[in-house]
C-alpha cells in the first residue's frame, strides 16, 4: 500500500505542475547523462560502502516545477558483486560464496532543492538537494564454476520451489525505494554539473543469491541438478551433509544497492519568456 501511496503523491504533483503551466513544457523540461559507480550491500558485503564498486552510467529527465521541485526520470545501468573470499570475517571466508549481477532500473519521484536554483541563469546557480523515489529494476545474481558463468536464481539453490522449502523461487524483477542526496551547480546558462549519491531500499534479499538455510545437497541435486548442489555449499574444508539447517545467509535483512558518481544536464530548449512568467 505504501508504493501505491507514494505513486499517487508523484501522479498528484505532475498533474498540479502540468496543468498550472502546460504551455512551458520546453522552459521547464531538462535532461542529462550521468557517470559514476555502483556496489550492493547484504550478506556478501554487510558494511563496506564503495569498496566493491563496478562502472555505472544512465541518463536524467527533470520536470522542473518551481525553484524548489522538480519531477525527476532515471535510467540507471550498473553491476554489483560480493565476495567472501575478500571478507575479514572467518564465517564469510569459510562459507566461500561470490556473485555478480547486472542491475537495470528505471526510476521516477521528486527532487527538492534546498535552495532557489534555477539552470535558466545564474542568479541563483547552486543548491544541495535530495531525492526520494520509486524505481523498477532487473537484476540476474551469477556465479562462476571453473571459468564459466551460471545463473543462479533457476538452480533454487536454497531449495526454493521444491519440498525442501517453503518459499517460491525469488522474481528478477523486482521494486525499490531509491533515496539520496546531491549538489548542482550551474556550468553556465543552461547547462550545470551534479554530484549525487543515491541508496536503493529493495524488497528482496536474493539480489546476492543469499538468505536462508543449507539444504542437503543430495537431495537438491535430485530436485535441480547437480549445478544447484555445487552453488549451494561451497563451504571449505566441509563434508557435504555437515552444513545442513544451518544459516547460509541472514534473511531478516534486505539487500541494498547504489548509484553515484557525476551527472551533467543541460536545457535542450530555448527559453520562452511567455512561457516563463509563473516560474521565474
């Protein structure tokens, strides 16, 4: 209910900002390109912030209602991976699980200035602000096995749509609540820099492959293949059955994953000062 709520609050602020001023579609529309990184946290990575980062890019429509809010579109490309291997903790290194996994999203919600800002002049051209949003994203966890890499969510390897479960196998696509901060600042007329962190709250815990329990590996071999009892355990220094019922990952914690880095925007349109009058 509470996604539904916040897609009404945005729908609601579009057709205000719309229908106010529906002649200034070209002074009130920009876009732009952003550059940066991105990384996940859960139970691969718990703690570390920036650390595991891979190369992310995507693009930004702003709606720009007044000096203070602005209706924001994001399309966000970036890849995520965790490790065990390169954790200090001894449970995560014995465990020994890794991933990576691409994330493709698509976003929209509301940015608020702090301060007036306006990328039409330089009267006033810089603000800190925040964002808040609703976001679409795919993602698909893969693994390697002796150079090659596996999909993990059709394995099941925590038993997932089989007896020795009872949980469905988890969907690649998936919603989340992106939140973040970010500072721009005017280059020159129309055109401005802007440097932006932004943290997604997702509703999974299997962005990593990771949450529940061991299961035997014998018997999921005989449900999903060999392939699952393999990603399943690959604990080290363990016989296959010493694991069983025992924590794999912490499913009370949802995963997380982020975006930044640097965006440049700029207005494609000419102003139109008859179109202007109510923002200026």
């Amino acid at each position: 209910m509470r996604f539904f709520r916040i897609i009404f609050v945005l729908l609601l602020l579009l057709n205000v900002g719309w229908s106010g001023r529906a002649q200034g579609f070209k002074t009130a529309a920009e876009m732009g390109f952003f550059g940066g990184g991105s990384y996940y946290i859960g139970d691969l990575n718990p703690l570390k912030h920036f650390v595991y980062s891979k190369p992310a890019f995507g693009a930004i429509f702003r709606y720009n209602l007044t000096k203070r809010y602005s209706l924001r579109f994001t399309g966000s490309y970036g890849q995520v991976y965790g490790n065990d291997a390169d954790a200090d903790d001894p449970f995560q290194v014995n465990r020994n699980l890794s991933f990576k996994s691409d994330i493709l999203e698509l976003a929209f919600g509301i940015e608020i200035d702090l301060f007036n800002y306006n990328i039409n002049n330089m009267k006033d051209p810089i603000t800190p602000y925040f964002f808040y949003e609703v976001a679409f994203f795919k993602m698909n966890p893969t693994a390697e096995l002796n150079g090659e890499d596996y999909t993990l969510q059709n394995l099941g390897t925590e038993g997932q749509g089989t007896s020795l479960s009872d949980k469905d196998p988890y969907k690649l696509n998936q919603l989340s609540v992106p939140l973040g901060i970010g500072l721009k600042f005017n280059l020159k007329k129309r055109m401005a820099i802007s440097i932006e962190y932004g943290i997604r709250k997702t509703f999974t815990d299997y962005l990593d492959d990771v949450s529940g329990s061991y299961v035997d590996p014998d018997l999921l071999a005989a449900y999903n293949g060999s392939l699952a009892a393999e990603f399943s355990d690959r604990s080290l220094g363990n016989s296959n059955l010493s694991n069983v019922g025992f924590n794999r990952g912490n499913s009370s914690n949802k995963d997380w994953y982020a975006f930044y880095g640097i965006m440049f925007t700029f207005k494609p349109f000419k102003e139109n000062i008859c179109d202007m009058r109510g923002w200026r």
